[in-house]
C-alpha cells in the first residue's frame, strides 16, 4: 500500500507491507490484500489482514507516525487467540469499524 497526503507524487509516499520497518508484524505473501481493509482514527492506521500471514486473519493499529514514514511508535495487535479473543472463526479483520 502506497500512503500519501501532502506534496509531489513520490515525494512523501510510504509503502506499508508485512514486514517492513514501519512495523506491520508477519512476511508479505501473495493474496494478503493489505490496503484493502483499513480505517483511520486519530492517532491509528487500522490496517485489516483477513487473508495472512495470520491463519485467522488479524487487524493491525499503526501510529501515524510509523504508517507515515517513521518507525519508532508501538503497532497494536488484534488476532484470535490473542489477548482473550477466542480462537475461533475465519478472515478476521474483514470489516474494521
């Protein structure tokens, strides 16, 4: 996913892939779709994974800050099987509200 606001394209664009420094967890795979389900708030990037690397899907938080070039801020997790979430279901992170 390429991210721009302000300027020239290609001037302030920042490519966010699972993996990269920006700090969204997993390997960048075929299919994952990343982009393709987000939402923003005011201090996040939500970034929706239902497709992987995670086997049930997953929703990734990252701060502005690391989704507009910087790596330095703490990307919140949410996945099945972690932090009370049931381990259950499929393409979690379909739909981000």
């Amino acid at each position: 996913m390429a991210f721009s606001l302000l300027g020239e394209p290609g001037d302030s664009e920042h490519w966010i892939e699972a993996g990269n420094a920006r700090g969204l967890p997993g390997t960048p795979g075929a299919s994952q779709r990343v982009g393709n389900y987000l939402n923003a708030t005011g201090t996040h990037l939500w970034i929706g994974m239902p497709h992987g690397p995670a086997e049930r899907g997953a929703v990734h938080g990252l701060p502005w800050s690391n989704a507009m070039g910087g790596t330095g801020g703490t990307v919140t997790t949410h996945q099945p099987g972690l932090n009370g979430l049931a381990l259950t279901g499929k393409a979690f992170g379909m739909s981000i509200r």
